[in-house]
C-alpha cells in the first residue's frame, strides 16, 4: 500500500470532527436548492452525503430515524433532515433543517405561481401547462403503481386499497375518514390475522460499513436528546402556542370565516392525515380546495402538482401553490393587492403544514433516541397504506378526467394529451426516465403546439 493510500485508509478510519453550526447550516441550505426527485430522491441523496461521505451519522442511526419519520404523518424526508439536525445541533439544529429545506422551494413556489396567475394565458405558457398536464397524470398513476407494488402484498391488502377507491370516487367519503378506517382496520387486523398486515420494512439495514461516524451506533446520546417528561411538556405547549396565536392572530384579522383564517384550519388538518406521502394527501387537498372552497379550479390543480414536480423540495409544498392561488383569487386584500395576497396564502399554508412536522420530532424523538429499536404500530400503518393506493388511483383517475376532458364529457376527447401521457408512463415504468426530464419533455411538446 502506497503512502497515499495509507493516509486515505487512516482518514477512513478516524471519527469525523465535530461539525460547527454554521457548517451545518450551509449544508442544510445547500439541500434546500437541490432536493429534486421526491421522498426517494432526497432520502438517497442525504444518505450519499451525510452517512457515506461526510460521516455525520452512521448508517443504522440514519434508517432507525427513517423508520420513525416513515410512521409519522407528513414528509418523510423533511422529517428526516429536521432529526438529523436536532440530533447533531439540538432544538435549533432541527428547526434549521427542516425550515432551510422548506424554505428555498416556497420562495421558488411563489415565484412561479405569479408568473402562472398573471402571464398563464400566454400562448407559449399555455402550451407549456398543455404538455405538462398528461405527464402529470402519468406520474400519479406510476406513484400508485409503485406504492401498490410495494403494499399490496396479499389479497386482504388489495381488497382494502379497492375499498378505499370505490369510498373516495363513488361515495365521496372525505379522505381522513378513509386513512382512519384504514388504521383501525390494520390495527384489528393485525390481531385477528396478523400474517396479512405484517410490515414489509420501508428499509432494512443494509450492512454496509463506511468508516467510524461522528454519531455512530454506539455513540451516547446527546443530553438534549434525552427524554424527559419536562420538555415534551415544553415542547408541546410552545407548539400549541404558536398555533393558536397564528389563528388568533389569523381570525382577529379576517375572522373565523375569512380566508387565510380557513386555510390555517384546512392546513392543519391535512397536515395530521399525510400517511403515505403527498400523493395520499392530495386528493383530500383537492376536495377542500377545490369542491368546498373553491380556491382553485381542478385544472389550476393539475397545474400546481406539475410545478411543484419540476421545484426542489417536498412536493407536499403544493400547498403554497394552493393557498397562493387561493389568496389571489379571493382579492383577500382587494384587486390591487394580488402578489401580496397570494404570498399571504402561500405562507399560512406553509406554515400549517409543517409546523406538526417540527412537533413530531422534537416531542417524539427523545422516546427515539431511548428505544433504538424499531418502531412499532406498523398494522394501522400498513392499513393506511393500502388504502392510499386505492386514493391515489382516484386522483389519476381525476386528473386524467381534466386533461383528456377539458371542457367537460360534453366536449371533445383531446387525444394529443393521451398519447403524451402514455409516453410519459412508458419512459417512467420502462426505461426508468426520471420525473424532471419527463416533464421538461413533455414541455417541450406542448411548446411545439402552441407555435406550430
């Protein structure tokens, strides 16, 4: 072995040193800009950078948090980040992550939402949004494919995901009614036949071994990483006052029945029933957004999943672009405050969204921390599941009425959008394309036959 390859396999070797704050928090802004490709995207490029190259944390810490924040409700890989945080720098660290990963994609979000609102029906655009619209169906019934793929393991598992299809587009049972009838079912199930409902693990430990960690299997947990009843009771009561002085202040305001005051109460619901993921918790979106209070319309929808595909960040993010659109279209402050309206919307629906998020790691992950050991509770979770796959094929099936039927079943079939939707799902499934050069693709197209 070559001195150089010596020094390398020493520096392999050796405990990272102790990473300064600042170094963290530039770290943590860097992933805010470039976390494209989803929950699997962003999990795998934190893994790449935080457990085999920098050596923040090891390999069995960082899927025993995975784990827990795959239990939660909410973003899994925000989630993620905001524990990491937590764990390397403490409250602070934790609210650092989570808020520098939100942050640059709702800046971003803003951004494209007015340029939407206020240029949309220029041709160009409007070609752009035509190309993009089947490619967004596309990826939701290839999120549906995956997810099924994965949990419907037995015929119990796929009976509940067409129970959950037939609830939502036959019945219109709202969607938290569905995600709690999934869980109870898991939970029951599990006892009664536990074969059906046992977890198939988001993601086993994979054994690799890529050096000594600055937080490793066997390092102590950090003092403010401890459980004690006194801080979940901090924690708690700090969050909950947060919350009601951001309503108080939200009702005072516009009372109880104006607009941001209903987005804040709407947000917060959605926030405590995201089980699965975005997909899962979109098609509940729509149904507030668009059925009851119609701050949007079901094409404006489609439009804003696409634009929150093509935005790094989690794609739950969609919500600003609802409460966006939402504050502009109600002229919350009058005609000639529309940007700022619309801002205004897109930052209570932020807000709502992700502060349980910050609550489900700060209060729960202590208890973590003390176990080590998998979470449990994985029935209703699996339940849950299984619904979902039944939700999101409703919101294809949605989706797909829009592009193709634009102008109602009264007006004609766009057959140009069906044939960009299968090609879309076909660079998805078979050839693996990833979901921004889709799109960009598909832009392109649409492009092509707005000038043309």
């Amino acid at each position: 072995m070559s001195d150089q390859e010596s020094v390398a396999a020493s520096r392999s070797n050796a405990i990272p040193a102790p990473v300064p704050f600042r170094e963290a928090f530039f770290y943590w802004l860097k992933l805010g800009f470039i976390s494209f490709g989803g929950p699997a995207g962003q999990i795998s490029m934190m893994h790449q950078e935080l457990v085999e190259r920098r050596r923040w944390i090891s390999e069995h810490r960082f899927l025993h948090a995975l784990n827990y924040t795959m239990v939660l409700p909410g973003p899994e890989a925000q989630q993620l980040a905001t524990y990491i945080g937590w764990l390397m720098h403490g409250v602070w660290g934790g609210i650092t992550a989570g808020v520098l990963f939100v942050l640059p994609s709702l800046f971003i979000l803003v951004g494209l939402t007015w340029l939407y609102l206020a240029y949309g029906d220029v041709p160009a655009v409007a070609g752009i949004l035509y190309g993009i619209k089947p490619a967004v169906t596309a990826i939701v019934v290839f999120a549906a494919y995956r997810i099924g793929s994965r949990a419907l393991r037995n015929n119990v598992l796929r009976a509940m995901a067409l129970l959950a299809f037939v609830a939502i587009f036959a019945l219109d049972v709202p969607f938290p009614y569905i995600v709690l009838s999934a869980g109870v079912i898991g939970y029951i199930g599990s006892r009664v036949s536990p074969g059906h409902f046992k977890a198939g693990g988001h993601h086993a430990e994979s054994g690799h071994s890529f050096g000594p960690a600055l937080i490793d299997d066997d390092t102590p947990v950090p003092e403010h990483a401890r459980f004690k009843w006194a801080r979940v009771v901090v924690y708690g009561l700090v969050g909950l006052a947060i919350w009601i002085a951001a309503m108080a202040a939200l009702t005072t305001a516009q009372g109880w029945a104006g607009t941001l005051t209903q987005m804040g109460w709407f947000f917060t619901k959605a926030a405590l029933v995201t089980f699965g993921g975005a997909y899962a918790v979109l098609p509940y979106v729509y149904q507030g957004g668009v059925d009851h209070y119609a701050w949007l319309s079901g094409t404006q929808m489609i439009d804003g999943l696409a634009l929150g595909e093509t935005t790094p960040g989690p794609l739950i993010m969609v919500v600003a672009f609802v409460g966006f659109v939402g504050g502009w279209t109600k002229e919350i402050f009058g005609p000639d405050l529309l940007p700022l309206a619309g801002a205004a919307g897109a930052g209570v629906a932020t807000l709502f969204t992700f502060l349980p998020s910050f609550l489900f790691i700060l209060l729960g992950g202590p208890a973590v921390e003390a176990t080590r050991h998998e979470v449990g509770f994985t029935a209703p979770l699996t339940g849950i599941t299984a619904a979902v796959v039944g939700v999101v094929l409703n919101l294809a099936v949605f989706f797909a009425y829009h592009v193709l039927w634009p102008q109602g079943l009264e007006g004609p079939f766009e057959w140009l959008p069906l044939l960009i939707g299968i090609a879309a799902f076909v660079a998805l499934f078979r050839y693996k394309v990833g979901i921004v050069p889709v799109i960009a693709a598909c832009a392109v197209v649409g492009l092509g036959t707005s000038l043309f």
